[in-house]
C-alpha cells in the first residue's frame, strides 16, 4: 500500500513537471515584471494557481498547451448553524449519541475495532485540536505540522477551527466521550485537521484541491468532505475528478457530502460538487457504466431511517463534462447518487470555542458524511490493507436498504451499518484483551460471595472465564 502511493505520487509529480515546464517558465518571467503573484502549482490536479493581472492573463491564453484559464471564486459553503450549547463535562456518564448507537459502531468496538491505525483528513473550517476528546488521536505531523494539520484558507500551519463545522465533523468521526459524550464512529482513528474554509463558511475550490493533495502527500487513509459546490456556480468540476482519481490511484476513499438542496434544482443539478464524483466501485444496479474515482456520496437520515428533506436527490451526469463525457441523463440514468446514507438530523458532537462542550441539534448532510468516515476507519482497523473498492463495495452491500427497491437516488443503497461492514471485511482476527475494569479486581483477596461480577470487554473476546478460589 504504501509502495503503491508512493509510486502513483512520484508519477504524478513527474508528469507535472514535464506537462507545466515552459508554462511554468513564462509565469515566473511574468512574476518577475510584477504581473503575478503568489504562484502556486498542484500536482493532484495539474493546475496553477497565482494572482495574476488581467496583462498576464491575455499573454498566458495565447498559449494551446492550457486548457483552461479560470478564477477561483470565493463563496460561502456552509448554512449558519445556530449554537444549541451542551456544555457537559462527566466522564462517567459515557453517553453514546444516537446516530452512533443507531448504526452500530458500539457492537464493532467490541470486538476490538476502534479506528485505531487510520489516518482520516477532515477538510473543512478546521478542528478544535485541543478538544478533550480528540486531542490523544490527533494525526502526529512531526516538526513541519506541530498543529495535526494545516490551514490553507489563510495559508498557516494552524489549522484551529473558528467557525465549528470541522470541529463538529471531527467528533462524529473520532470524538472519545473523554468529556462526557461518545460522538465518535471511531473513537481511536488519528484527526489530520485540514482547513479550507473560514470563520464565515466560505472558501476556494483550490484550497480544497490543495488539501486533498496534502492528504495524498502524507499518507492519509480517508478524507472526510462536509461541503461542495452548487452546479449553478459553475465549478471546476473536471479538476475535482482530476484531483480524486488521483486520490483514488494512490489508495484513498473519500466520505462526501451530497448536499442540502432535496431536489431544489432538478436532477441532474441537485447534487453538489464533488459528491458528483463517481465511486471507486458501481453497484449492480448502476447498469450505465462510466469511469471509476474517490468519492463515496452521502445522504442523510432521521432517527427513523426516514431520509432528511434536504437531502440531495440524484441522479447527477458528467455527458458534457470533458475529458469524461460519461453517465448521460435523459433518457439514460446519469449516476446514481447517493451512494448510501448516515444519520444527519439533530446531531451532537463537539464544540469548537471550548474544550469539553457540544453542539447539539446539527443538521446536515455534513452531519452524515463523517459517520461515514468514521465507518471506513473501523473497517481499516480491522484489514489495514483493505482497497478503496473493496470498502465501497461492503459499505453499500451491508447498508440497511431503505426505500425503492435497489439503489436509489433517494437513500442510495441504504443507512450504513458499522458493524455489518465491518464484519463483511476478512481480517486477522485480534487476540483478546484482559478484561477492563474488573470489579473485583483481578487478585483481589476476601471477596464477600454475594459481590456482583463486572467487567468491561477489553477487545476480541467473545467469552471470559472466571475462577473462584478458596483457602
């Protein structure tokens, strides 16, 4: 696996180099006459991004070797969340919140599966990293990124979140319960905090580029993409499938959110982008086929596995995208979208502005995206070498259907359900753990008879004996 994207990495930074060479060499002769500013190419995508005078714009299009010239427009992403404060902080009521019990995250960590091992890059408005409840698993980024992560809205190695969306986001996927509440699908898997967008839930189409590359580059399992652009804007959307196959060649999955639009906008525009993006793996019933990439497309649930209003309905198409010009729609079936769902209404997870609080009453098809995120981090738990296809695959398989019969563009193929994934997935069993919290303890001696046992599942136990003895 790592060999593997290491070697996708080094071909796609060589490609870039060769592909951008005489470009590159006229932009820093522009940059040298005060023309542009700030230079800045991608490799996951194979785009320049500057601050470019509208001179050295007319010179650049004079060239064939460009296909496109764009600007990178700023927009607001995120709806306002109102804060509905849980301010709770005790460590022994241990709460598990209900879109975790819901999908059964709690039976697949007792079997030993927590997330631990994985790596999953939450981009968004960055994360409380100092959060009690995540900052023991926070991703280790040594010397260069001493904060778990990187802010490239405002270009700084401080990812802190100061709006509440990421930290939100954040705690679905790997909140502890270390302050009171269990939010987290997978308590143990490490948060690579990757900001894009700003206190105002606003950002750039190549800050989103340049995190997915950062994620690439050091060795993330997952990305987790609470947000996406309205086709209405008219964005990008050929770089964002560039920039998830690469993603999808070097061995990474992405959770993304399909939107909150229902069906505002009429297929195929209700679904934003990248939740447009195709799977790594077509379900059977998708019969049209197409191309393959990263992007794991989520809808949202109620408590009652009904699917949310704003849930975006599919299907999306990429007929008049090029170069991909694939799933034509009308009278063809475009993409189904989503691919599956996860609860997204009335959820609590961790705030950002302290270290032991909650928000509760989020809604959102964000809300849903990191519980799948987190599903995926248990599933690498368990099979570490497990492929984005082969996660794709279970996690649709083992969804609780919902819905038209097959996949549909209203839940997809179904509410995710951790522990049947998880168990879909071959992997080496774990030798059991001692038993937690024994009462009485372990050795204990003068042990009346009518004491109560307890214990805690320590992990890959299914059974303990215990024995009793006597003077």
């Amino acid at each position: 696996k790592i060999e593997k994207r290491e070697f996708v990495k080094q071909e796609l930074k060589s490609f870039y180099i060769k592909s951008q060479k005489e470009i590159m060499s006229q932009i820093m002769e522009l940059k040298e006459g005060g023309l542009i500013a700030t230079v800045k190419p991608l490799w996951i995508t194979n785009v320049i991004l500057c601050e470019s005078t509208s001179e050295a714009i007319y010179e650049l299009s004079k060239r064939k070797d460009i296909r496109k010239i764009d600007y990178d427009e700023y927009r607001i992403i995120l709806p306002v969340f109102n804060e509905n404060q849980s301010n709770l902080h005790d460590d022994q009521s241990r709460e598990i919140t209900w879109n975790v019990l819901i999908v059964n995250a709690d039976d697949v960590w007792a079997e030993g599966y927590t997330g631990q091992g994985s790596v999953v890059s939450v981009i968004d408005t960055g994360v409380n990293y100092n959060h009690q409840d995540l900052n023991d698993h926070m991703w280790d980024g040594g010397n260069f990124y001493p904060l778990h992560g990187y802010d490239f809205h405002n270009n700084d190695n401080n990812p802190m979140d100061d709006m509440g969306h990421g930290t939100h986001c954040a705690g679905t996927v790997a909140g502890d319960g270390t302050a009171g509440s269990q939010t987290g699908i997978a308590p143990d898997a490490n948060i690579m905090a990757l900001k894009v967008l700003d206190n105002a839930g606003g950002g750039y189409e190549s800050s989103c580029w340049e995190a997915i590359e950062f994620s690439v580059d050091n060795d993330a399992d997952i990305m987790s993409f609470s947000l996406g652009w309205l086709h209405a804007w008219g964005p990008d959307r050929p770089s964002w499938r560039n920039s998830m196959n690469a993603a999808l060649l070097s061995g990474l999955i992405a959770s993304v959110a399909a939107g909150n639009e229902g069906n505002d906008y009429g297929a195929p525009d209700n679904v934003r982008t990248p939740g447009d993006v195709p799977p790594p793996w077509l379900h059977p019933d998708q019969s049209l086929t197409g191309g393959l990439s990263a992007v794991v497309s989520v809808g949202a649930t109620n408590s009652n596995d009904g699917i949310a209003g704003f849930s975006a309905r599919g299907p999306v198409s990429w007929e008049t995208i090029s170069p991909f010009n694939d799933y034509p729609y009308n009278p063809e079936m475009g993409l189904i979208r989503p691919d599956v769902s996860a609860p997204g209404e009335n959820i609590k997870s961790l705030a950002h502005y302290n270290n032991t609080g909650y928000e509760s009453g989020w809604s959102g098809t964000s809300m849903a995206t990191p519980c799948v995120a987190g599903v995926m981090a248990l599933m690498i738990s368990k099979d570490p070498n497990i492929t984005p296809s082969q996660m794709s695959e279970i996690i649709e398989f083992s969804a609780l259907h919902l819905g038209a019969n097959g996949k549909n563009n209203t839940y997809g193929s179904g509410r995710v359900d951790a522990y049947d994934a998880v168990s879909a997935v071959w992997g080496d069993p774990i030798p059991p753990n001692p038993a937690q919290n024994p009462l009485p303890e372990d050795g204990q001696i003068s042990v009346p008879l009518d004491s109560q046992l307890r214990w805690s599942n320590g992990g890959g136990a299914t059974t303990y004996l215990v024995f009793l003895g006597t003077d």
